[in-house]
C-alpha cells in the first residue's frame, strides 16, 4: 500500500543501514538497523505508522538529502 509520508526506501544488508526518502524530498539514513525489522517494514500495511513506531527514535540516523544546486 502506497504511504502518504514515505515516498521509497532501500535497505543496504551489509552495512544494516536503511535509506528512507519521505514525500517531502527529505533523505534520512538509519544505522544498525537488523534485517528483521527492514523486512517487517517491507511487509508493513502502514509504512508510516511502522516508521514511527519502530524505526523513528529506536536507531542512530542522520539527513542525506541531496542539496540542490543554485
């Protein structure tokens, strides 16, 4: 099911690391994120609700949003 809030994300296994990009155009990279919980948020019917609640404050992160050129 499509998510208001999040627009796509990727998770890279070998470093536990979870991209997300939220409809806002904003990019957050979140660490040491175990596979489970990238596969449960996969599956999840609420993506944002999901991210909110088991994502969001639970891992260390930072923002990546590409800056965009003058």
């Amino acid at each position: 099911m499509p998510s208001s809030v999040i627009k796509q994300f990727n998770y890279n296994r070998d470093h536990a690391r979870l991209t997300v990009t939220f409809t806002t155009g904003r990019v957050y990279e979140y660490y040491a994120v175990p596979a489970e919980i990238y596969a449960a948020f996969r599956t999840a019917l609420s993506k944002g609700t999901f991210f909110n609640t088991r994502i969001r404050d639970h891992f260390p992160f930072k923002e990546v949003t590409p800056r965009k050129r003058a």
